[in-house]
C-alpha cells in the first residue's frame, strides 16, 4: 500500500470533477470546512483534499485502494461497537486494499450537506450512498461495493480507524484551540490555587495564573479573526446572489435578511440560513440538484414553498415561498433564482386536504430557512452557546474577577506582581466578556429586529418572541 501523499494545492475548488463529496453544513467559525474539504478522483487516485488546502492521494488497484465496504449500522451503539466517533452513527464507508485492511474511513453523516436536517430518522443504503455522491464517485473509480449490517462481519475483520484513516475534520473549532482553551484553564486553577497558599513566598504564582487565563480570549479572538480573513479571501466564483423577499409586515428580522442567501456559483448552490451556515449542494453529477418544484395550494393556486430536488425526486434544499418570494419583488426574484439555477421547473399542485411541506427535510428547511426565534438566534450565534457549545461561559469572567481581585489584595507587599495580576484579570474579563456583551447588544439593538417595512402594520420595531 503506497503512503499518502499531501500536496499543498491552495484553497479553490474549481476543476474538481464530479462526483465529488461535500461536507455537512457549517457556521462560522468552521466555513472553511465546508468551502474547501472535499473527496473526489483525479485519474487512478482518490484524492481527500482538506480544509486548509493540502491533499492526500491513495491509488485504486493494486497497491491502493481495492475495495469498498459500507457497514451500513445506524445508531450510537453501533458506532461504539465499532469504536466509531459520534459521527460513525450513521455508518461508515471502510476503503480497503487487497487484504482487507482499512486505508481509509469515510463517515457518511460528515459527508452529507443536508444530514443535520434528516436527524432523527437519518437515510441507509444505496440511497444515502447515492445522495452523498460516493456510489458514483466509488462506480467512475471501479470499486466494488459491499454492504454489511453487523459489526463482525468477515469484511470488517481488517478494519480499522482513527487518526488518518477517518476521512473528517473538526465539527465546531479546531483542534488547537480546544487544546489551548482546556491548557489555560488547568495551569490557571492549579497556579491560582498555589498562588493563594503561597503568596507571600511565591506571589509570582498569582502572576503565572492571570498569564494562563489570558490564553483563553487570545486563542479565540485568533481563531475569529483567523476564520473572518479566510472567509474574506475565498474566491467563490458567485454568479447570482438571491436574498430574502418578505411581504412587507411580515415581522422578519434584520439578521434574516441581511444573512440568509441563497448563492449560486460555478459549481455548487449554496443555502445559508440567517444563522450564517452554509449548505454547499452541487450542479452537477449524479447527485447534483436537477429540478426545481414548486407547490401551490389546492383551489387558488397560492405558491407555498419550493423544493431543490435531485434524482428520483429527493429533496435537497427547500425555501418557505412568504419568507422567499412573498414580497412585492418577489416575481422578480422568482425569476433570477430560476435563471441562475439553470434547473427545469415544475409547479405542483397539492391535492385537496393536503399542506407542504410533506417531506422531512422540507419541513426542517421551512424553520431553518426562515426566521428564527430572537432568543435562540442570540443563543446559538454566541461563542459558548451556540460555537462551543459550553453552557458555562460564565465562568471564565468569574476567574478573571478572583484573580484580579487577589491582584489587589498583593499590590501592598508586591506592587509589580500585584498591578500584572491585576492587569490580566481585567483584560481577561474584558477579552471573554466584551464580546459576549457586544454580540447580545447588537442582536437585541438591531440584527433580532424587525427589518426595515418588516414591523408588523409597520407600527413599530418590536422586538419579536424573546
């Protein structure tokens, strides 16, 4: 079996053949993910190319990759039997070469745009294979396919995963920024606790102490202004851009109308929900978008909703028509969307008696796509709640608060130790707190308001459902 080779290639995405493998959605900060990881073939080499924009390449055939084992196992037990990562819940794809060791490990549900939408009845098969685009990537590269349903079955007697075998990257925030957050906290608590029984003979504990707090807002202001240059500098080659069109009165926020967009590029169509995830789809392939339908309302005909579809009529994307195209340009929107889709369109009628949307993930993308609640839109865009997912963002403020309170306490027998305690505990607390402040000011203030014509009657700026 030959070593994979990584090959900086820089960050675009043009000129990689279909079918190729996206990843599931992401928020700021981890676009990255989404804009540039991909899996796809180049020749007689199947190519996992990263975030940052390196490549690792296997040969198929002799010496590479031979074949292809899906166990198709759903759930979070099947995944520890396993010893698969969370995201094995779906199952994973075993790359295997000829003596039936894993080369590398794909799990599907990081492999689907839409998979966060299908939880909790999540697709198995051929048809998950299919969407995800990997059994036409697998039949262009002439790997067969085997399919098991037990853990210990003979094709998974080689099989194996971990570190550079599983084919995923980080879910919310890279590796290094855990590693400095959870280094921080330790060195603070064991350094401040030291600090406090010794801070006559050692008070330079204290200073260790306020130092290792301090890590934590820098490691995250890197990690943000990292993360906003890079979206900055990506070329996404867009060709229409198509923003939300409400009627006015409808009570639609600003954060939903500046945010939410649907890009149609070169070679993707791309959703992203006013909470700033995107949701890369592609225009091509065999597991491209291919039609556009739209549902109307039995007896007046009113649009209801528009669903991406691709083959065999599964639902890729879907838009809530009143939050889309319900507005007095919404003709107009209607048709540059169709336009830049480049797709043929159906206008479906629903039976009487019948409402959309029907399928599962068009009745996520109703909620995901439209207005979401004011108190869970600041919950979810802030750093802890909704990025890291910690409940316990208050307690980085309070440790900054103790320690520089026992700076005070020491600038008496040791002013200079005492005033840089001091020092680090305030712009610790400035650095963990202020942006916290800043981004529950602006969304109350402004973003979870409605949009100008948005207030309902056009009366006032309520604030909606807090």
């Amino acid at each position: 079996m030959t070593d994979p080779q990584r090959v900086p290639v820089g960050n675009g995405t043009a000129g990689i053949a279909e079918p190729a493998l996206r990843p599931a959605a992401r928020r700021p900060p981890g676009l990255e993910v989404v804009r540039h990881a991909r899996i796809y073939r180049d020749g007689r080499e199947l190519v996992v190319r990263s975030p940052r924009g390196t490549e690792r390449r296997q040969a198929i055939g002799t010496g590479g990759i031979r074949r292809a084992v899906h166990a198709d196992l759903l759930g979070l037990d099947a995944a520890r039997q396993m010893g698969l990562p969370l995201t094995g819940r779906w199952g994973v794809v075993d790359l295997q070469d000829g003596d039936g060791r894993t080369v590398w490990r794909i799990p599907l549900a990081e492999w689907l745009p839409e998979s966060a939408l299908l939880e909790p009845h999540p697709l198995r098969g051929e048809k998950l294979l299919e969407r995800t685009g990997l059994a036409g990537l697998l039949k262009e590269s002439g790997i067969p396919v085997h399919r098991v349903h037990e853990p210990d079955d003979p094709l998974l007697a080689g099989s194996s995963g971990g570190g550079d075998k599983d084919i995923r990257f980080y879910d919310t925030v890279p590796v290094w920024h855990s590693v400095a957050r959870g280094t921080g906290m330790l060195l603070w608590a064991v350094a401040f606790l030291l600090g406090l029984m010794l801070r006559d003979s050692a008070p330079w504990l204290l200073a260790l102490a306020g130092l290792a707090l301090l890590a934590l807002p820098v490691a995250t202001a890197t990690l943000r202004l990292r993360a906003r240059g890079k979206e900055r500098r990506d070329d996404l080659g867009v060709r229409a851009r198509l923003s939300p069109c409400p009627p006015n009165g409808a009570g639609a926020t600003a954060r939903f109308c500046t945010t939410a967009m649907v890009r149609v590029q070169s070679a993707d169509i791309v959703l992203v929900d006013s909470l700033g995830g995107e949701r890369w789809l592609p225009r091509s392939g065999p597991h491209s978008v291919d039609r556009v339908v739209r549902f109307l309302a039995p007896g007046d005909g009113t649009p209801l909703g528009v669903e991406l579809q691709g083959s065999g009529g599964q639902v890729r994307a879907a838009l809530p028509w009143k939050w889309w195209f319900g507005g007095a340009e919404g003709g107009a929107r209607w048709t540059e969307f169709v336009a830049a889709v480049g797709r043929p369109v159906d206008d479906r009628p629903l039976g009487k008696g019948k409402q959309w949307p029907q399928d599962q993930l068009a009745r996520a993308d109703s909620v995901q796509m439209a207005p979401v609640e004011a108190k869970e839109a600041r919950r979810i865009t802030s750093f802890h709640g909704g990025v890291i997912g910690d409940s316990t963002g208050f307690l980085v403020p309070l440790f900054s608060l103790l320690t520089l309170g026992t700076g005070l306490s020491v600038t008496g027998a040791h002013p200079a130790i005492g005033w840089l305690v001091v020092a680090s505990g305030a712009l610790a607390f400035c650095g963990t707190a202020g942006p916290d402040i800043s981004h529950s000011l602006r969304s109350r203030s402004r973003l979870d308001r409605p949009a100008q014509g948005q207030a309902p009657d056009n009366s006032s700026e309520r604030e909606p459902r807090s």
